[in-house]
DNA sequence: TCCATGTTCAACCGGTTGGTTAAATACCCT
DNA sequence: AGGGTATTTAACCAACCGGTTGAACATGGA
C-alpha cells in the first residue's frame, strides 16, 4: 500500500524542476505564478508540475481568491527517509559483518570454509 | 553537478522492481540470474533495472567467472538523505515560526501588520 | 575445441512524460 | 454584466521507459 505511494514520492522527486520548487516551497508558501516565474517554461507546465507534486502528496493546496498557494507537506519525507535509512542501515550491518570475518580469517586463515550454498 | 545524479538516484528508486532488488541486496550480494528469479520478467529487463541502478551509482558490479555479482553502495544514499532532511528542517523550522507568531497574535491581537509585500 | 551458463546488446512496441498552444474555468472588481 | 487575473483542461508532439524477442558476447569445464 505505501509502495505505490513511495513511488509516486520518488518519481516526483526524480525531476529536477520539481525539486526546485519543493525547495523553494520549504522556505515558505508560493501561489502557481510565483512559482512560475523563475523558469523558462510555460506556467502550464509548472501548473503540470504542481499536480504531480500533489499526487504525491509533497504538496497541498488552499484557495486564496484566484490564487491556489501551495504548502509543503513536510511528512511525506519521513516516509522516504524511513525507507532510505532501512535499507543503508542493514548494508552497514553488514558491512560490518564482513569486517569481523576479515579479522577473523585473519586469526586462523585457510580452514576452507564454504562460504555459499544456493538452494 | 549533484544535481543530475539526485534525478538519477530518485528515479531509479522511483520502480517497485527496482526498490525491491535494493532491498534484497541491502541484504547481500546477488548475481543478475539470482536476482531475475522471484519475479515473472525476463532476465534481460531485469539486467536493465540493474543497469540504471548501476548508473545511478547504487550498484556496483564485480566479476565471478560469467557472473557479475551486484553489491549495494549505501553510501548514496547519504546523497538523498542530506537532501531530504535539509528541507524537511526548513520546513519544520517555518512550522515553528508560525506557530510562535499565532501565538504571538493571540495575545496582542490586530494591530493591522501587513504580511505580504512582493517586489 | 565445443558446449553450457550467465549476461548484455539491438531492435522493436505501447504507454507515460514533459513540453507546447489554445480554450475553458474560477474568482475579483467596477 | 463585463473585464482582468490566476489557474486548469484538452489536444497534440517528441522523447523516454519498461517490457519483449532474438542474437551476440564472455567465461569456465568436459
């Protein structure tokens, strides 16, 4: 369930416009126009942008007159994280496994030890 | 310069296929037949998947005979985790800053302090 | 040397993506 | 009601993506 989410938040991210304007967004609120301007690219597409931002739900949206201002959604990114630090903590567990086997063989080296066994 | 990597990485990680051989290498090293198995595409898409990892720079590759064992790099993804907690923090830090002012305004109330001014 | 195994390359295909322009919608103001 | 501003929708296009099949390449073993 949170997979198809996850991928929704990573390919959002996967653009570098999009990016920008997460960035920018986190030092404070920005309406379609203003996020616009910056780039030379037609506010269509920035207004394109902003929908897959919001899909993912990196960003949400009030009314303000005409105006749609749009506001990061800082929790999104735990997710992301919770995901990253997984996965980068079981390598270095195991990173560190490895080196106490390397200090290992080398205490009482060439027992030939079977090392793999695939099913 | 860090930028075209950033897109590279989040958008590798954007495919389900693609977390999940992440995941089980997280867990160990595996060849590209070891890691086709448990899922019903061709090897040769799957040697694909590993490629854009690999470009990604999440994967690397050694020899083993006609094997080519993959090995996760965690050390990309302090990359991703720096990006992510930087504007999360900024975030945050804003949330922060409102909440202090909302407080502030409920007790000196209307003083008619204009709050925005564009260029 | 010949063959089996593991992996990649090439060409192709349908769907998605990021961009465009043009038109529609939503809201405020007079 | 009518006009101006902000934004979205629609239709289209070229490029990219994830998958396929078929052929090629690389390596170790009989």
């Amino acid at each position: 369930m949170t997979d198809a989410r996850l991928s929704l938040v990573f390919s959002a991210l996967a653009d570098p416009t999009r990016r920008d304007i997460v960035a920018r967004l986190a030092a404070g609120d920005a309406t379609v126009n203003e996020l616009a301007e910056p780039y030379d690219v037609t506010v269509q597409a920035v207004s394109k942008h902003i929908k897959v931002l919001e899909d993912a739900g990196l960003v949400s949206r009030s009314r303000d007159a005409q105006r749609r201002p749009c506001h990061l959604e800082a929790e999104v990114f735990d997710l992301m994280t919770k995901w990253i630090e997984r996965y980068r903590r079981e390598a270095e567990d195991r990173f560190r496994r490895l080196d106490a086997l390397l200090e290992q063989m080398d205490e009482q080296p060439a027992t030939d030890t079977p090392t793999k066994e695939a099913s």
